[in-house]
C-alpha cells in the first residue's frame, strides 16, 4: 500500500546526520525553554521560525518540531520541583508532582513525567499516522455548538479540582471567569472591565498570572510558613527518594490509555489545546479512580493523567494541520508558517504531492520520543539535585526567573504588574483555603466558552435548539448529563448515609 | 587674563573635535535614525500571514535598514494593543507598526479605541492582497449573483464565516449587503484559521479572506471561488472573475504597511521609506515572499499616504452614512 519510493525518500531524511542534529538541538533546547516559566513552546517556535525560512526543510522542520515536544514536556519539570508549571498545559502536573517532591518523592515524580508523556506522545503519533484521515473528517464536523458543550464538560471538572469545600471551588471558578472577561469582546468589541486602561485591552495576560498565582505565591508561603526539615542527617535513601517501581508504572496503564485518548481526541479538534486536556484527563482520571481521596496529595494516577493528557496533544493538534491545513493551536499554526516558507503548504496537496517528506516527518515524530527518552532521563540525574538546593538560594533564583518568564511573554512591564497581583491573590487563597486549580480552569476555559456559546447563538439565530438539534452536539448534551448525574449521584450517597442514619426517625413521623 | 584665552582655545578644539566627530559620523551612516534596533511590531498573535511577512521582513532588513530589527508580536484586541503601544511610543523611528486597513483606517473611524487614525503616519506599504469570497461546493449557489439570489430568496438564512468585527472579512461582507441590498448573518469566528474550518465542516456557507488562507483549497477544489474584491483579477486565480465584473462594486485591498508614529521627523520617515524600498527589491527577500504565496506591491511614504487618505475617506463614507 505504502510506495516504496516514498518509504525510501522518509528513511533517507531520517538517516541524514543534520536532520538527527537539528532535532536533538531542537528536543534539548526545547526542554529548557518549556522549563523557564514564561517562555512558552508558542513563543520559541514562533522566534525561531523565521530562521528556519534559510535552512533545508528536511532541517529546519524537525527543529522546530523538536521545539515543540521538548517544550510541552519542560513544562512539567519546574511544576514538580517548584509548584512553578513552565507551561499553562502543565497546570495540573503541578498538583500532585509538587505533593510528590514535597514527600521527598521528587526522582519518582520526574521519571513518571516523562514515562507519561513518552508513551503518550507516542501512542498518538501512531494514531496521527494511522487514522489522522477518518478523525479529522470526524472533527471538522465539531463546530461552535459542539465546542460550548465541550467546554462545558471542562468546566464540570471545576467539581473534581476543588478539594474540601465545593462552594469555594465554586467562587475561586467564578472569579476566574470573571478575569477571563476583561478586555475586548470577543464579538462585538466593546471594551469589558477594561477602565480605560490601555494594557487591559487585549484582556489580563494569562502566563504571568499562572506564574503569579503558582510561583510567587509558593515563593510567599515558604517565607511565612517554612516546612518543617525532616533533619534526619544519616540520609539512606539517595536524594530525590527512590525511583519508580516497574510494578507501579505498570499498574498506571488504564490511567495513561484513557489520558491519551482523549488528548488525541481533544488535540485533533482544531482549538482546543493541552491546556484543556490535561484538566479533562486529570478530572476524569479521578472520577475512575479507587483512590480519589489521593488526588491533590501525590497521586501517581494524577501524575500519570495530567502528563499523558497534554503530551498526547501534541501529535494530535498535527492531525487538522496534515490533513486541511488548518492549525490545531498556535503553535500548529506557527508551524504551518514555517512549512509554507518552504514552499511546501500544509493540508491535502501535501498528501499528494510530497508524500515521502510527510512521512519523513512522521518518522522524525517517533524518533523524538526515543530522544525524549534519553534526554529525560540524563536530565533527571541532574534535576533530582534541584531539591537539595536551600530554599534560600533556590526561590530567589526561581522568583528572578519567573519575573524575566512574565516579561518575556508580551515585553510588557503591566505584565510584572500581573504577576505580582496573581502572586497576592494566590497568596491570600492559600491562606484562606481557597482552592488555585478552579480559578486557572475558569480562567483558561472562560473566553473559548464564551465566545463557541455566542457563535451557536449566532448561527442558531437565537435558539437554544442548536444545543440538541445537531447529533454531535446531542451526544456531548447526554454525556454532560451523565458526567453531572454521577458527580451528583456520588455526592449523594456520600451525604445520604449519614443523612439515613440521623434522619430515619424524623422521616418516618413525616410520613404519617 | 591667561586663563580666558586658555579656555577659549579649549573651547575652539573641542568644538573642532567635536564637529569633526559629528561628520565623521554622518559621512559613515548618512542616517538621521537613533542608533539603536528597530522594533517592528506585529499587532496579531503569531501564527497568522502578519507574523510570517513579519518574520521575514524582520529577518533580511538589517542590511537595508542599516538598524537591525527586532520583531515583536503583540496580539490583543484585534491589534489595539499593539497601536496604542507604537502611537504612545517616541517618534523618532525606533518604533514601527506593521499596521493594515483595519487598524489603520476603519476601527478608529468606528470604534472607541485607545488611539487615533492620526496618531500614525505612513512609511511604506509593503504590499496588498484582496479577498476571495468563497463557498463550498455543495451549496445551492455557485458563483456570486447565485449568493445574492439565494439570500434575496432567504433573507437571513445564509451564515458566513467571518473574522472579527470590523475585520477584513467583516468588512467586504459589509459592503456586499449594502451594494446587492441583501441580508446574512456572518459569525465572528475570530481569525482566517477557524473561519475556514467551519467553513469546510458545513458549519457555515460562505467566506471571503487572504488568497494565502483560501488559495490551496482553491486548488484542491474543496472550496470554489465566487469573486475578487479588486479591480483586476488574481493572477494565480485568473478564472474567478472580479466582483465588480459580476455587477457588484466591492472593491477592497488588504494592505499591510509599515507605520510610525506621529511626529516623527520628515527625514527619518523619508530614510525609512527608502530602506524598505531596497528591502522590497532584494531578490532574496521577493523569493522568500513568494513561498508564503505572497507578493509585493510597494508604495513609498507619500504615494501611500495619499492613497492611504483616499481609503479613510472612502471607508468614511460607506460606514458612516447609515
């Protein structure tokens, strides 16, 4: 079925040295960009790629792409280490990878990470390249009603995130979307919450609030609260605790296998991007799970859910791009620029007309995630050190990092401004028990809900019919019900029994 | 009286020192730009066909600009953050907007925005690219008079993709309902990228943008062209007829241009405009913007600022009757 000419023309840009080096370069610099907070895989590829126009494409592509797949995994790193994601899609690594170092867990945590996000990435690779045809003519068909369904479905998981107290789960998600709805309408223009201020017009910079609310607020509670030293001098154990057991990684397939598909799935719908996923995998990782009570204090299945959930992003958001040409996030888009400055344009003609160097590219994707492999695990040696690093010498330089991160983004100085205000707010939350991860979720989620809910309204000229008139979004509308049936059928029964043994007595009176 | 002379004669060799320095300088830049970088900023997220003329401008400029440039990409409110940035900026060259119709022309005439259509003045315009409006080929209507009878029969039944208010797509649907007298809905779909998508997942039934966003599913026939808001054809599409040779007077080009910001000094402005000049005739730069499927169509700063003028007037006009 596959022409051998164009298996020999993929195999001869995978054995090229140059190709092998810009991808290693790519992949190492990658992961150091995705692990500096604020520096952000969009950015790095959107810099770089213009340098790319000058070099071979057989060079310049797999550079860019080892870009990406480093950077998405970088993430995770300072998430672990520090509670400081590298990257809005590693938000929810943080949750339980920073509950896992702060157990003195932090080599275990690292190696999962990247065991996740490998397998992952590479589970979805194969599906973009086995089935990348029949899911995206599945998800072309996802327009705006689909999509506010979707997200609905995401902000469900605001219920899973929030911790002991719904109801402040509730309000830190309500004031999340309250942020995400400053600046311009998306529809109309009209400026929302703005005050006149110029720098709020493009709405509140979502990087250095996230580095705020994690970082600088991780930063303040060390200050006020530092954590007990367990000073047992006769350290045993190797620093970073022990390494992940065979037996206990093995015992995460199920997570992983559902993470990935559904990062595949979200990833080969155009828009919807890590970020996202790694909530949704996250949230239903823990509606499944026997241990839910976990989640939040080191679980491994948490870990596991959130790394596999956004790595297998990746390959996916490729998927709209091979087969229409259309971006499946910026970065894809970016990407798509980069491709188009070859002289090569993405979408249907590559197919035909340039098979061998799609597959080419294909081959590269799997290659990068044995190079992930190894470049994972050298850093590790190293990053497992991080933790013996005092607290004194390691938040400054982490708080120095994290303000150069927040600039970065737009080289806005109102974006210190930002960062400083998240970290407050972070700050009094934690104190206060609020929970942060609701917060990020409204935040991260407000602006695409609003927007695909005004355009079904637009398209549907009013009625709310288009919400079950359409079959795609009649199925998301079923499977929302049943996501909020369980969640409230689960509650029940965790309230009803202690309701059926206090209140038995007044029932039967009641009744008479 | 030893010491006035003394420092009179002081006075003298340092001012010779001094002017022999300044020509010194002249003679090797011939430059009234501040040496320092130039940033050109781009006003939309990366990713679109902004950042990537950007991404080459910026990247084979330094020799003909004699400043090397530094590209900033700064999304946010359809390009206000970014114009407001660049107008509230020194106008001294140091600062340029890589600006287009709509930021330039249309949104301050019809918005409340943070900044005037006078805060700017034209460099030079890089070049201009109409829009093709479009459609699938499993509509009812298959060339533009067909569009307007479908939507005379069904008013308000056809739904476009469009970009964002007051956007370029926005706008040439605009001015098609006022010319042909007919109703749509257009959604906002926010960029060229999802507008398509919808487009070709059925979701909606017509589009107008960027030959660079439309061309490729032109040419695989997932998308059939119905006209061309210019006053000559495409070249790379010479069979989808003008709209105006199908009765229709909807002619809009989508310019992008370099702009600075007000006040700054004639002299720099007149450098600057020469500089991207040399740019735009470099053969290397022309082949790298031919494989983004674009071109060149270069106005220097005063014949584009009088066609510049033109078009705010124009757009004046036709928004602000109704």
């Amino acid at each position: 079925m596959i022409d051998l000419a164009v298996l020999q023309q993929g195999l001869a840009m995978l054995a090229s040295p140059w190709t092998f080096l810009a991808l290693s370069a790519g992949l190492a610099g990658g992961i150091l960009i995705g692990a500096l907070p604020g520096l952000t895989a969009t950015m790095a590829v959107a810099v770089l790629a213009p340098f790319t126009f000058f070099m071979e494409a057989t060079i310049g592509i797999p550079f860019l792409l080892g870009i990406y797949k480093g950077a998405i995994y970088g993430g995770s790193i300072p998430a672990i280490l520090v509670n400081t994601p590298g990257t809005a899609a590693a938000a929810a690594t943080a949750r339980d990878g920073y509950a896992l170092t702060q157990q003195g867990k932090s080599r275990k945590a690292l190696e999962l990470s990247l065991y996740s996000s490998v397998v992952a990435d590479f589970l979805a690779t194969l599906v973009l390249i086995m089935v990348a045809i029949p899911l995206a003519s599945i998800a072309i068909r996802f327009g705006s009603p689909e999509f506010a369904l979707l997200y609905l479905i995401a902000l469900t998981m605001i219920a899973t995130v929030s911790g002991e107290s719904f109801l402040k789960g509730l309000i830190a998600a309500g004031l999340g979307l309250l942020v995400a709805s400053i600046g311009l309408d998306p529809m109309s223009g009209y400026q929302r919450f703005t005050f006149g201020n110029t720098d709020l017009l493009g709405g509140v910079s979502l990087i250095p609030l996230l580095i705020g609310m994690f970082a600088l607020s991780e930063i303040l509670m060390q200050l006020t609260h530092p954590p007990e030293r367990t000073n047992d001098a006769g350290q045993a154990v190797e620093h970073g605790g022990e390494r992940l057991k065979w037996a206990e990684f093995w015992a995460l397939r199920p997570t992983i296998l559902r993470s990935t598909s559904l990062g595949t799935f979200l990833g080969s719908l155009p828009g919807l991007g890590a970020e996202i996923a790694c909530w949704i995998a996250y949230g239903l990782a823990r509606g499944r799970s026997r241990e839910p009570e976990r989640f939040g204090k080191g679980s491994l299945e948490g870990l596991a859910a959130a790394e596999s959930g956004n790595n297998a992003v990746v390959p996916a958001a490729l998927i709209p791009m091979t087969v229409f040409g259309i971006p499946g996030d910026t970065i894809t888009a970016v990407l798509i620029g980069a491709l188009m400055a070859q002289g090569m344009m993405p979408g249907p003609l590559l197919i035909q007309q340039n098979p061998g160097f799609l597959f080419g590219l294909f081959l590269v994707l799997l290659v990068t995630n044995v190079l992930l492999l190894i470049f994972g695990l050298a850093a590790i040696r190293w990053l497992k050190q991080v933790t013996r690093i005092p607290p004194t010498v390691l938040y400054p330089c982490v708080l120095l990092l994290c303000l150069c991160g927040a600039y970065a983004v737009n080289s806005s100085t109102f974006d210190l401004l930002i960062l400083v205000v998240g970290g407050g707010l972070g700050y009094v939350m934690r104190r206060t028990h609020f929970p942060i991860a609701p917060l990020i979720i409204g935040l991260l989620l407000g602006p695409g809900f609003e927007s695909a809910v005004r355009q079904s309204l637009v398209f549907s000229n009013g009625s709310l019919a288009i919400f079950w008139s359409r079959p795609g979004s009649l199925i998301l509308l079923i499977l929302l019900a049943l996501v909020i049936l369980t969640m409230a059928w689960r509650g029940l029964v965790k309230a009803g029994v202690i309701r059926k043994r206090s209140k038995s007595h007044p029932t039967k009176s009641n009744n008479i | 009286m030893s010491r006035p002379l003394l420092t009179r004669t002081f006075l003298a060799a340092s001012l010779a020192a001094a002017t022999a320095l300044a020509t010194g300088q002249v003679l090797a830049e011939e430059s009234h730009l501040p040496d320092e970088p130039i940033r050109f900023v781009t006003p939309y997220p990366a990713g679109g066909s902004h950042s990537l003329h950007a991404g080459i401008i910026t990247a084979v400029g330094e020799e003909f600009l004699g400043r090397p440039l530094i590209s900033v990409i700064r999304g946010g409110g359809g390009g206000a953050v970014a114009a407001a940035e660049v107008a509230g900026s020194t106008p001294n060259g140091t600062m340029l907007l890589f600006g287009d119709p709509t930021i330039n022309s249309l949104r301050p005439q019809v918005e409340d925005l943070p900044y005037e259509m006078d805060d700017f003045v034209p460099v030079a315009r890089i070049n201009y690219s109409p829009a093709i409006f479009v459609t699938t080929p499993d509509q009812p209507f298959q060339s533009i008079g067909e569009l307007v009878e479908h939507a005379e029969e069904n008013p308000g039944e056809v739904v476009y993709s469009s970009d964002n208010r007051n956007g370029f797509t926005y706008t040439v649907f605009e001015m098609l309902k006022a010319t042909a007298d007919i109703e749509m809905r257009g959604v906002e779909l926010g960029g060229g990228g999802p507008a398509v998508t919808q487009l070709l997942g059925g979701n909606t039934m017509a589009y107008a943008g960027d030959p660079s966003v439309v061309g490729e599913h032109l040419e695989a026939g997932s998308l059939v062209g119905l006209c061309v808001t210019d006053t000559e054809r495409f070249e790379a599409y010479g069979d989808i007829p003008t709209c105006q040779e199908e009765g229709y007077d909807v002619v809009f080009q989508f310019w992008r241009g370099v702009m600075a910001p007000a006040g700054t000094p004639d002299e720099v402005i007149a450098e600057l405009s020469d500089g991207f000049q040399r740019l735009t005739e470099d053969e290397g730069f022309l082949r790298l913007i031919g494989q983004i499927g674009s071109g060149i169509q270069f106005l220097g700063h005063e014949e584009f600022a009088e066609a510049l003028a033109a078009e705010q007037a124009a757009l004046r006009d036709a928004y602000l009757d109704d």
